[in-house]
C-alpha cells in the first residue's frame, strides 16, 4: 500500500504561522484542511518521516463523511470505502443475535462504511496541495513549546539544519494517545486500560471476500471478522491470559486463530498483526489558553463501535470553523471554550457506548454468555426494538445543550437547536440532485422555510451575516421553485431551493420552527418561528461572540477560500 509523504519539499518552510497542528494523521490533516479552505495559515509538523502505511480504523460514518464533503474530498475518499456495510453479531454457535444495517442516509450519507485508513489519509494529504498558506513538515517532531500572551513558540527536532522553531497564535495536539500536547498542557487522561488483549490480523486478497462485517460473541474466544475494502479483511481474536504476547505473534497461532474461518490460513498474505490493548480515557481538558487537543490525543475508546477515528473527525469539524473565525477576527477567543463544552459530553458517550458494547461481546463465562444470547434474543422478538439495533439508533447524536449555540429560554426539551441539521438532495434554478450542503456552501448559513431570510432578518442583521460570508436560503416546496411574483425581482443574495424529496418540508412539519440559524459544521446554532428571526440574530451574535467582521489579518490573507461547487447540470455525488 503506498502513500504520498508530503506535498511539498521544506525549503523555505515557514517560521511564523497562525495554527500549528501537530501530528498528520487523519485528525490533524482533516483540521488542516478546514483551516486551509479558510485561508488560515497552517502548519502541520509529524515526527514521522511519511504517512502511516497499514490500515487502523476500518469504518467511517455519515458525519465523517459529511466533513469530507465539507472540505471538498468525498469524491476523491468515496473509491476507499464499502457504503452500507451490515454488521452481524454471532453467538457461539454461529447463530445471528443481532445486525446491524441501517438504510437511511439523514445526513446525506450512509451511516456504516469500511474504508481503507491509509489510503483516505492520503487524499486528505493531498487535499493540502490546494493552498500556498498550508505545509507539512515530516521527520519534525515538536520537543517544547512556550506560550506567550499574543501566541506560542514551538521548538521542533529533527535536523539541526532546518528551523528549529515556529511561531504561532494557537497550537492543536493532534499527536495521539500519548500526545506530547496534553503532557505540556499538563491535564490528565483519566479513565481506564483494559487488561483484555486482542490480536489483529488485517489480510490482503480477502480470503472470505464478501462485502459485510462480523462480531462473534464467543464465549470461547470472542472475535471480528471484518471487511474494509480493496481485498482487505481485518480479523480481531482475543487473547487468553495464559497465552503470551510472543505467542501470539507465533505465524503459527495465527494461523490457528484463522483456521476456523478460512480453509487455508496458511495461504494468505498478512499485511500486519499485533496484539493490542482496548483504552477509554478523557482529557482533563481539551484547552488550555492557546493549547488544544483533538482525536486520540483528547480522548480513547474502545474499537466495538468503529468510533475513535470519528470522533476525531468530529472534534476536527467542531474546532476548526471556531479557529478560523477567532484567527480571522470575526470572533473572540471565548468562542474556542465552546470546543471542549460541547465536544466532551459527546466523546464521553461514545467511550461508554463503546466500553458497553465491549463488555456484552467478551464474557468467556458460558453461563454469562448464554444469559446474554437469551436478552438479546427476546429483544429482538420485540419489533421496536429490533429496529432500535437495527438502525444503530442507540448511537449518541450530538445535542448541545451549551456552548456555541443560543437556546430559547425556558429551554424546550423539542428544540432542534444544538442538533445537527439534516442532508437532503435538493433542486436550484440552476441545479438538480444537490446534496444540500454543497448549496450551502462552507460558512454560516441563515435558512427559512417559505420565506426570504433579508425579510425576516431586516436590513441591519442581514448585513451582519452577510459580512460574516453566509449563505442565504429560502426553501420551498419544489412546485415553487421556479416562480416569481409578478412584477418582482429575486433577491441575489438569496438561494432558493425546492425541497426535491419532500425531507426538509417533513423535518419542519415536525418542528415548530421555521428559521434555521446553521453553523459552519451544520449545527443548528438557534432556531425561531419567523417572527422572532431578528431578535434570534442578535441573541446568536452575542452567544457566538461574533463580530461580524475581519481584523487586519482577514483583509492581510484576503477572502474566504470555498470549495467549488458542482455544476449546474450535475446531480451531485450519490453517496
């Protein structure tokens, strides 16, 4: 499996910046890329000298998915991965307790997808070839960093002859579960290290090759078996205590732990294996001043719901818009302590839903075991519930109760606000079949439903969002998409979009609101009925600390930068 090491040489490799993101891996180079298309100068520094090259986590979800789409790469991740992956869980004797195979796609995106790790990373590295204002340093690990009032100083090792330091106003820790950040940040990690080990085993040329996914909950010896994608198959056995970590590694153990699952398991190609721990651990904190932490380095989960390379993913989405507004001074720096407000109720559910769902796979206590078989069983004979495991609706949505968001007060326990908004394919004047997003572009955005947002807003906070760069949507239903009031002329300011499925006119038939305050990651930051659209604003502006406009360095390094959009003929991507 080959992979690009940086996309561009060091030489004139630059000394001062306004993000440093430590670590190139898919967190690090997915912030890299939101802080690239907002035309903030970025530099990624790795101590490793080229891009891990051995698969790590093996499925995506529709919100990661739906960041790629965001930074203009899903075309380019889409060919890595297997849409629509069905996990089944196996008793053990191979009799299905459950599966899992959700077939909504709310976010415009399926929810279950194998990918291949390295192979993604690499096109979110190549996605940095796209700005001048963003570069990699291999090789270059971060050996210190001082933070001063207006920034941080960075010492870097490596060569002796290369800069061996770089300023810049914030710093991120995207340098895994022993990140040197959190150390020098000086916050715990606290949680737990299971004593439970497991051997992974990934294969080329798939020697099963169908296309899902399994989890035998064997009281023998619990294991995965699961399919990523391009011939790759990942097997997962857990080790007993009397068997070592040497023996585990023995080619001949391993191919005992394959032997009931392929005829052959001495005939295949082993692209890696090793023995590993499960962790579930938080930081103490994911800001400290102009230190922040994002992915392994914040916070660790167990592999049984495929999250930890998604939470990263999320953690990227949710801090890199804030950074981009504080940098470009169109807010001030409170608006960063709403990352680790909103971002570690969230990553704390997924590490409990993921330690869960490890705890009723592994007992090897056949009585526990079969206790188990028979709950699982008899909810499963309860349709309701068997559609609750079914559409993975267990899995913890973000819902912000605090942070970047401006709740109506009493707070309404119905509110969408602090929810992700949902993905539909809608038609413009210009265009049919668009993912919504992509009319939306990458910045705020004001949506109404039946109405035009200049009217409901008025001109004064029309004007302040408009400095701010944000999209302005007026959705109808698709028989009006086309018409205009005798007499009148559309407003240029605003798109209108023709509800094409029928979905947005659904999520408004169950929510009381009509006007949709969406924020950069696609949160719902306020909503109002339409009336009360202006006051809303302001109640926003406040919360968000916006200023609605940029300091010297916004003009300094000129507008936004977008990601181009699909043409008007086009249907868009077919998640």
């Amino acid at each position: 499996m080959t992979t690009k090491s940086g996309p561009a040489p060091e030489a004139g490799a630059p000394t001062d910046v306004d993000v440093i993101v430590v670590g190139a891996g898919p967190v690090g180079l997915t912030l890299a890329n939101i802080l690239g298309l907002q035309g903030v100068r970025t530099l990624v520094v790795e101590d490793r000298d080229t891009l891990i090259d051995y698969p790590r986590g093996v499925g995506l979800d529709d919100e990661s998915l739906r960041t790629f789409q965001a930074i203009g790469l899903a075309d380019a991740v889409l060919p890595h991965t297997v849409p629509n992956q069905i996990l089944r869980f196996y008793d053990g004797r191979r009799r299905l307790l459950a599966e899992m195979a959700p077939a909504d796609a709310c976010f415009g995106w399926p929810k279950r997808n194998g990918f291949v790790q390295p192979l993604v990373d690499a096109e979110l590295l190549r996605g940095l070839e796209r700005f001048d204002h963003v570069r990699v340093l291999w090789g270059r690990p971060m050996t210190g960093c001082v933070e001063t009032p207006d920034g941080v100083t960075v010492q870097l090792g490596g060569d002796p002859g290369k800069p061996a330091e770089v300023s810049a106003r914030y710093l991120v820790g995207c340098d895994g579960g022993r990140s040197m950040t959190r150390r020098l940040m000086g916050v715990s990690f606290d949680g737990t290290t299971s004593a439970t080990r497991w051997l992974v085993i990934d294969l080329a040329d798939d020697p099963l090759g169908h296309p899902n996914s399994e989890v035998g909950a064997d009281p023998a010896r619990p294991y995965a078996s699961i399919s990523i994608a391009h011939g790759i198959r990942r097997f997962e056995f857990m080790i007993h205590p009397d068997e070592t970590d040497e023996q585990a590694q023995d080619p001949d153990f391993v191919a005992a732990m394959l032997a009931p699952f392929v005829p052959h398991p001495r005939d295949v190609e082993v692209i890696r294996h090793r023995v590993y721990t499960h962790h579930s651990r938080i930081a103490g904190a994911f800001r400290r001043g102009r230190l922040l932490l994002a992915g392994d380095a914040a916070h660790l989960m167990p592999v049984w719901q495929g999250q930890g390379y998604n939470s990263g993913i999320r953690d990227a989405a949710n801090l890199g818009w804030k950074l981009a507004a504080v940098v470009r001074g169109q807010a001030d720096a409170d608006l960063l302590d709403s990352y680790d407000t909103e971002r570690r109720k969230h990553a704390r559910a997924m590490i409990d839903l993921s330690t869960m769902v490890g705890r009723v796979i592994s007992p090897t206590n056949r009585r526990v075991a079969a206790l188990r078989d028979g709950l699982i069983r008899a909810a499963s004979a309860v349709p309701s519930l068997k559609r609750y495991v079914l559409e993975m609706r267990f899995k913890p949505m973000p819902r912000y109760e605090q942070g970047a968001v401006a709740h109506d007060q009493p707070r309404r326990p119905d509110s969408p606000t602090g929810t992700l908004f949902i993905q539909p394919r809608v038609d413009t004047r210009s265009g049919s079949g668009l993912l919504l997003d992509d009319v939306l572009g990458t910045g705020f955005a004001v949506l109404a439903w039946n109405n035009n947002p200049r009217t409901l807003l008025g001109d004064k906070a029309f004007g302040r969002w408009q400095a701010l760069g944000a999209a302005f949507v007026a959705v109808r239903p698709l028989t009006q998409l086309h018409w205009t009031p005798p007499g009148a002329v559309d407003d240029p300011a605003v798109t209108i979009v023709g509800d094409r499925t029928g979905e947005l006119k659904a999520w408004f038939d169950r929510h009381a609101e009509s006007v949709l305050f969406l924020r950069p990651d696609r949160c719902i930051a306020a909503a109002c009925i339409a009336q009360r659209a202006g006051e809303t604003s302001a109640r926003l502006f406040d919360v968000l600390s916006l200023t609605a406009q940029g300091g010297d360095h916004a003009d300094a390094i000129g507008p936004v930068l977008h990601v181009p959009q699909p043409a008007a003929e086009s249907a868009g991507t077919a998640p």
